[in-house]
C-alpha cells in the first residue's frame, strides 16, 4: 500500500453500511435457518432489498439506481453476509448487483431501461450463465452454441452451476457465435446475450448440495433456445470483454462476503467461563481466536479487500472501475 492511502469510510459509506444493517435486523437467525431448512429461496428479504432501493446500488441513476460504485456495493454485500443470513443471504442479491454490468456498460438506452429498471424494482430476478460441465475457470472452452439465423440466434448447450435459475426468469448467458477452431485467439468469438429463460427450451435440473440450500444449483440444459438480436450485449464475438465487466467486480463482492461471514463467526462464537460448559468454552475460545488470527492474518498480508476498497483510488468508482481500482 503507498504512502498517502485513506482507509476510512466516509460518511455516505457509513450511511449504507447502516442502513443494510438496519434492513437485514428485520431478518434474523431464526428467518435464516428457516429458509436453510425448507430450501425456499428468501424472497422477503430480496423484496427488501428492492424495497430499500439496494438493488441497483451501482446501477445508474437514471434508470432508477443509486449510481453508487463497487466500494459501497461491497460494503452492502460485506454487512448482509455479516448478518446471521452468510451466503444465502449474499447469494440471494448477488446477482443483480454485479451479473447485470455489463447491460450498464455496453447496453443500449433501450436495452438499459428494459433490462435494468425491473431488475432493481425487484420485479424480475436473473440468473448468470456461463459454467459449462467441460469449461470451469477456462471460460473460452465454452461450447454452448449460438447460430444466427435472420433476426434471431437459435441457441443449444449445457450449462452448470447456475445459481437462481429455480426462480429467475431471465438469464445473462455466453455463448460461442463462432467456433473456438474459427479463432484466431480463444477470447474471440464469444457472444453475451440476457434474455428471458424460456423454460420451453431451458431445463433446469436443481443439483443437490451441501450448504446455501436456500439458494438453488442447477444444471441447465438448452434445446432450441431463439433470442432475439435485440438481447446481444455488446456486439457479437466480444462477449468475453463485455462479461468482464461483471466478473472483474464478482471478485471483489465475493471477498467482501467471505470476510463478513468470517466477521460474523467472531462476533458469534461464544468466549466466556461457564461452570457447566468449562471445556467447550475454551474450545470455542480457541476456535474464535483461530478465526480472528486467520481473519487478521488476511487482513494485513493478502490485500483485505476491505482495505483495498476503501482506498481512496477505488472510492465512488462505478463497478466498471474496479480493474483499474485495485492498488497494487
Ligand atoms: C455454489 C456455486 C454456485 C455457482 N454459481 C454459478 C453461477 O451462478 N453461474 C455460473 O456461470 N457459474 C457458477 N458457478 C461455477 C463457478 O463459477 C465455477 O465453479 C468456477 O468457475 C470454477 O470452475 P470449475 O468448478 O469447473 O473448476 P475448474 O475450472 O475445473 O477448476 C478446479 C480446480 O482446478 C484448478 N485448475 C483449473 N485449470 C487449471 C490449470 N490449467 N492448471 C492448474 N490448475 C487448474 C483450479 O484452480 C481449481 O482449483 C458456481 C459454483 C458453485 C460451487
């Protein structure tokens, strides 16, 4: 870090931190194992989210967001997973605030007032579609294809790993327009459309797991799948830039939330002497001050993303700055 570095919040970055702790104080513990339960998706606690206007944090104001940037998008997702609700909590919003980027970016007007404004009205909920069985980390091995034929691309593949796709009804999703062998680079030839999941012609088969069961897996299976080309962001064959500019801010939400469950397990793990319980007590205490040291050891060696972002260089930047924001 260099000299001169402001890591203080400032005074609207304390205001969202708090205001998403006050919305996510009317969903406690007891809501979250709930949901852990039963599996159901936390559909309150997404509608108060909407509610409190939090969806579009970094979306842009004229298409009815808080035109906020990745610090305080962060911050937001750092307090919801801080709260008893960890990852399903985080999962269930996580989404819409970094999937639709690239709509911001590269959208047209048209296609920013059609595809933005009921996302953050929390009217409609998407789901991000890029993991393939055989392209994991790679995402150029991809081989869901689409095939443009007049106005529209007819579209087949198998995704997996697709968060929400229970429960979304549209679906930012990458596809090859021209065969990887067709490429003169691996990056090329990628296209990204986010149009509706037309269930007719999208199966979508939930994958059993352990942990976050309250936000579904699934595997995607796409059989004659038509999108218009008015839902290409973009243009075609650039899909791999244009899904960065999602993925580059994923990154740094996904390391906020890590570090406010982490936070939660501090604050929760119980510290104290009790007769009854004398040897759990120091177990815990021991667990809790393994947590804290991991948590601190991150903290000051691996560039806590907490301390990056609220460098000064990453504050009000929108999500789009992020590559650029990060110190080195
Ligand atoms: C709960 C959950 C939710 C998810 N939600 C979504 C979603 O909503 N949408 C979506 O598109 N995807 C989603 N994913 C998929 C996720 O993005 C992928 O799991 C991730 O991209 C890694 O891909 P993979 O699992 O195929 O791992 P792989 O790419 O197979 O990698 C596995 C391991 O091998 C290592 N590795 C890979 N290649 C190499 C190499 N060449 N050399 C050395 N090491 C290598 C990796 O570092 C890694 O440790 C989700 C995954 C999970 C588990």
């Amino acid at each position: 870090m260099g000299q001169g570095m402001d890591f203080e919040f400032s005074d609207d970055q304390r205001a969202v931190r708090d205001a998403a702790e006050r919305i996510c104080q009317d969903f406690p513990d007891s809501y979250w194992l709930a949901r852990d339960e039963d599996g159901v998706f936390p559909h309150e606690f997404h509608a108060a989210m909407a509610e409190g206007g939090w969806l579009g944090i970094a979306m842009p104001v004229e298409n009815g967001g808080a035109g906020l940037g990745i610090t305080e998008a962060a911050l937001m997702m750092q307090t919801v997973a801080a709260s008893g609700g960890a990852m399903a909590a985080a999962s269930s919003i996580h989404m819409n605030i970094f999937a639709p980027h690239p709509i911001v970016v590269h959208g047209t007007d048209e296609q920013k007032k059609r595809m933005l404004e009921p996302l953050i009205r929390g009217e409609q909920k998407a789901c991000f579609g890029v993991t393939e069985p055989d392209a994991g980390l790679d995402t150029t091995r991809i081989t869901t294809r689409a095939v443009k034929d007049g106005k529209t691309y007819l579209v087949n593949g198998r995704k997996i790993w697709i968060s929400t796709a229970q429960i979304a009804d549209h679906i930012m999703l990458l596809c090859r327009t021209t065969a990887l062998e067709g490429c003169a680079r691996p990056t090329e030839g990628l296209s990204l459309f986010y149009t509706p999941l037309d269930r007719d012609h999208i199966e979508v088969r939930e994958i059993p797991k352990m942990g976050r069961k309250a936000v579904d897996s699934n595997t995607l299976f796409i059989d004659g799948l038509t999108i218009p080309e008015e839902d290409l962001i973009g243009g075609e064959g650039q899909g791999f830039s244009v899904l960065l500019q999602g993925l580059n801010p994923e990154r740094i939400l996904i390391a906020a939330e890590a570090l406010g469950i982490g936070r939660k397990c501090v604050r929760q793990v119980p510290c104290g002497r009790s007769h009854q319980f004398n040897l759990y007590s120091v177990a815990f205490c021991g667990l809790r001050s393994n947590i804290s040291l991991s948590l601190s050891g991150l903290c000051s060696t691996q560039k806590a993303p907490d301390k990056i972002l609220r460098s000064r260089r990453s504050r009000g930047t929108n999500l789009s700055g992020t590559s650029t924001a990060i110190p080195e």
